[in-house]
C-alpha cells in the first residue's frame, strides 16, 4: 500500500456560480498530522468534506487510502469508514447514549459482535477520558465531552486516516484545552490526520505540515515554522497578523 | 376624552365579559331546561345503554381507530420517503396522494370503499379490513404530512455524521433519522390520533350489524329506540374518555421531547 493516504489533485467545487475551491492540490502522509488555516469562507471545511465525499467535486481527483473517492463506481460506505470525520458541531446521535453513539456503526456497519464493539467502544472513552460517561446522553456533556465523545466515536470505527473541521471552535474558551490534548495524543500515536484549525499553537507545536488557504487556492505550504513563523506571502502574513494579534484587527 | 392604551385595553376586556354574561342569562332564560333534562339526562333510556356502550360500542370504536392508524402510520411512512425522495415519480406519486386524501370529505372515502368497492371489484371484505383501510387511507395523508415534516427537522449534521461513519443511506434514515423525527412528531402525531378517533364514527356508512356498531352509530341508533338524546350524551362521554386521555397524553409529550429536542439542537446546531 502507498505511503499517501490522502491525495487530491486539481479539485475544483462551486455551490452555483459561487466557486469556492479553485483547483487545490494536497497530499497526506501516513503518519503525518496536516493543517489547514485560512480566513472564513476560503473553503477548508469545503475541501475537507470533498475528501470523503459529502460534498461532490465538480471537477479533479480525490484518492483516499486506496480508494478512488471521486470514480463513480466507488464503495462510498466502504471508503468511509477508513476515514473518521469530527465535525465542529460535534453532531453526536442525540437520541443514543454515548456508549451507543460509538457502537452503532460498529454494529451495524461494520457487523462486529456487540460484546466487542462495547469493548473497542470503552477503550476508546478511556482514551479520551470519558469511561465514567459511557452511560450519559449526549445532551448531559458539556461541549468538550461532546467533543471528545465524537472523537472516540470516529475512532472506534478504527480509521486509516482522521478528517477534523475546527473541532474547538464551538467551544468554550476553558474547554479547548482538553480536546487538543486528546488530538496531540493522537498525533503521538501516529494518527494520520487533517485539521483545520485556527488555533495556532497547536498547528505550529503538532503539524508536520501547513496549509495556508485563501480564496480557494492553497496559498502557501509548508513546515509550521515556516508557513506561521515565517510566512513568505502577503496574504498570510496579513492573517497570521489579524490571528495573532486580535487586539489590533482593526488597524 | 382620550383613553389610554392601558384604559383602552381594560374597557375592552369588560365588553368582552358582558357579553359573555348577556350571552349567559339568555340562554338560561330562554332554553327550556325541562325538556332539556328529560332529553338528555333520562336515567331509563341511560341504563338501556349498558353494558354495550362500553363493552361493544367503546371496544369497536378504539379497535377500528387503531386499526387504522396502524394502516395510517405505515402508509404514512412509506408517502413521506417518497416525498423525500430524490426520485421525481415517487415525489409525484405521493404529492397526489397527499393532495387527494386530504381535499376529500373522509365521509366520500367512506362511501367509496363501502359501496363502490363491492360494486367495482365484486369482493367484501371483513367489516374491520375495511374500516381500517378506509381510516388508513384517510389519516395516511395527513400522517405524511407530519413525519415529513419531521424528518425534515432532524438536523443535516446528524445525517453527516452517520454517513461518515458509513451507514448507507437506507441504514442512516432508519438507524438515525427516524427514531430522531420520531421523537419530533410524537406529539402532533397523538393529535392525528385524536381525529381518527372522531373520524371512526363515520364507519357506519360501511354498514354494521349490532356487534359491530362503533359509539356513534350505537348512540344513533339508542336515540332510535328510547326516543331520547341520552344516548347521545353518552357517547359523546365515551368519545371524551378515549380523545382527553390523548389530548394529556400529547400535551405531557410535547413538553418533554419539546425540552429534549431543544437540548438536543443546542448541541448539534
Ligand atoms: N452547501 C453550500 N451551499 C452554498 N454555499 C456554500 C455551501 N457550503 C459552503 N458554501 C460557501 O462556500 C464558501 C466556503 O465555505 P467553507 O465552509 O468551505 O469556508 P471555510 O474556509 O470553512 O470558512 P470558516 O472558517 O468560516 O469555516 C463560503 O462562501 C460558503 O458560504
Ligand atoms: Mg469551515
């Protein structure tokens, strides 16, 4: 098997006449964690959820460990469930307990028994921390719960690779904390994933590689260090600028 | 003279009681409360009911209707995927249907399928198939309605999240999507009920033997024989005995899914 677990070369996507990606070329190592930043509205979330197909690209290829994401003849279920996707919004099942939030796909998708789903399912809550909610409702977690929840649900399905869209950015300031330090665990671990973020220290402290996007086009990569510390274009500099100094977004 | 908004306000809320009042001592003046008494309230014609108003006429009455929303729930679902559908016949399909169930008196589906249906196809089918096809038919329409509008409600992220995990399309809706929009539609769902209810008393038009009388037709044809209302005045209380209970039932619903739903869109929003 290939060493590039996400490739995707020359996608373009338009919602209408509004074009949003405008030709993005990519590639995720196994192993390595990759960061998109960029303004609102440069298409990130858009190109993230061109990698497993939930949105569908006009044009330009998506391949995705091994699988042709955008060929039409493509197992799309099957596809997916080698990726795991954490959402902003968290988007637990509120009608299911968190433990049942984590072994339903595995169930049902996957056909594991449930006694071993259970079980991949509480090792995947003590890995975020959370075995002692296995038995809550979603609705009783506080956001940061949710999240982590989330992510343990995405993990049990036991992914090749680890899509994630600004998972921290509904939340509340004193709860970010925990769930970067559920993604850097990851990370250590050896998780492949994609992140888009605007938190920057943790994209400069765990990213093997940034993603500077801006108007649909991805404006600058490379190492943090160098994409966030030293930016060589004007566009990046300007938002690493208004990222890094709040304060000041108004000179 | 000019009045303030608050002495307008005031003014107005004590013409709306006088006339209540008005309306009141009329009617008590003029009603005739004697007959009124022996017409409705006359103990002999009242006991000729018993025990079959409960054991038959009760019994009949919340057999059909569940009967039928049974049919109803079932047929429901199927009409609103396929008004959900991304497939344009079956979009059409179910639209007519819709449109057709829900224009016509449930008296003229009645009516259709007690006379017409012998008439065209030359078979009968037992009194409770019929009934509860004929209330099938007329609560699906609107129960498609509801469950449509109840998928619909179940936030988008929550069809993501199970697709990204890869549940097929088909496993998504029923692993996720209808149990949420379940918990939605429950209480405009007892409420469909409710009429149902009410709309079982038109199944006389199928023509019923004594054993299969529901409450209308039992209090029909008990002011038949007694000469006297009290009948009906029973089988209005029977009616409220089945329709209260739901309406509680609805309403205790509505208030708890009610907070569940909105906990549950804060978190998903
Ligand atoms: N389903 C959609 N239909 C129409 N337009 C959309 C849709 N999804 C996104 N867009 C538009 O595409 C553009 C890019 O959106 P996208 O969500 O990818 O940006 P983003 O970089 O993730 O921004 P943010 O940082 O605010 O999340 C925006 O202008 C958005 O309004
Ligand atoms: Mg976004």
């Amino acid at each position: 098997m290939s060493d590039v677990i996400i490739e995707v070369s020359g996608l373009h996507k338009a919602f209408g006449k509004l074009e949003v990606l405008k030709g993005i070329d990519m590639s995720v190592r196994r192993g390595e964690v990759v960061c998109i930043i960029g303004p609102s509205g440069s298409g990130k979330s858009t190109l993230l959820r061109c990698v497993n197909l939930l949105e569908e690209p006009n044009s330009g290829a998506v391949r995705v460990n091994g699988f042709e994401m955008t060929d039409p003849d493509v197992d799309i279920d099957k596809a997916r469930r080698t990726i795991g996707m954490v959402f902003q919004s968290f988007n637990l099942f509120g009608h299911l307990s968190v433990l049942d939030n984590l072994t339903i796909a595995q169930r049902k998708v996957l056909k594991r028994d449930p006694a071993e789903a259970t079980a991949i399912a509480r090792e995947n809550l003590r890995r975020v921390g959370l075995e002692e909610k296995a038995n809550s409702m979603p609705s009783q977690l506080s956001g940061g719960q949710q999240q982590r929840a989330a992510i343990a649900r995405a993990l049990s399905m036991q992914p090749a690779v680890m899509l994630f869209d600004e998972p921290t950015s509904a939340l509340d300031p004193e709860l970010v904390g925990d769930v970067l330090g559920v993604m850097r665990q990851l990370a250590n671990e050896g998780m492949t994933m994609l992140v888009v973020t605007h938190e920057m220290q943790f994209a400069r402290e765990v990213a093997d590689k940034v993603l500077f996007m801006d108007g649909g086009v991805v404006v600058e990569e490379g190492p943090p260090a160098q994409v966030i510390g030293e930016p060589r274009h004007e566009r990046t500099q300007t938002f690493l600028h208004r990222v890094l100094n709040p304060v000041h977004v108004i000179d | 003279m000019a009045m303030s908004r608050r002495q307008r306000a005031r003014a107005f809320r004590g013409g709306q009681y006088g006339v209540l009042i008005l309306a009141i001592v009329l009617l008590a003046v003029f009603a005739d409360w004697g007959t009124i008494r022996d017409a409705f309230f006359n103990l002999d014609a009242a006991s000729t009911q018993f025990p079959e108003i409960l054991s038959t006429a009760l019994v009949n009455t919340i057999i059909y209707t569940a009967l039928g929303f049974a049919l109803g729930l079932g047929l429901g679902l199927i009409l609103a995927l396929m008004k959900l559908s991304s497939v344009g016949p079956y979009r059409w399909l179910a639209t007519i249907y819709i449109e057709f169930f829900r224009g016509i008196p449930a008296l003229l589906v009645f009516i259709a399928l007690g006379y017409g249906v012998p008439l065209a196809f030359g078979i009968r089918f037992d009194i409770y198939s019929t009934a509860a096809i004929a209330l099938g038919l007329v609560g699906s329409a609107y129960i498609a309605e509801t469950l449509r509008a109840g998928i619909q409600a179940v936030p988008p992220g929550q069809i993501e999240a199970a697709r990204s995990l890869g549940m097929s399309q088909t496993r998504t809706t029923v692993t996720v999507v209808i149990p949420q929009a379940f918990r939605i539609i429950l209480p405009p769902l007892t409420n469909e009920l409710i009429l149902l209810t009410k709309d079982s008393s038109l199944i006389y038009l199928l023509g019923l033997v004594r054993d299969e009388y529901e409450l209308a037709k039992f209090g029909r044809e008990g002011l038949n024989a007694t000469g006297s209302l009290t009948p009906i005045l029973l089988a209005g209380l029977c009616y409220l005995i089945i329709t209260v209970p739901l309406g509680y039932l609805s309403r205790y619903l509505e208030r708890r899914t009610g907070r569940k739903v909105d906990e549950g869109l804060k978190v998903t929003a």
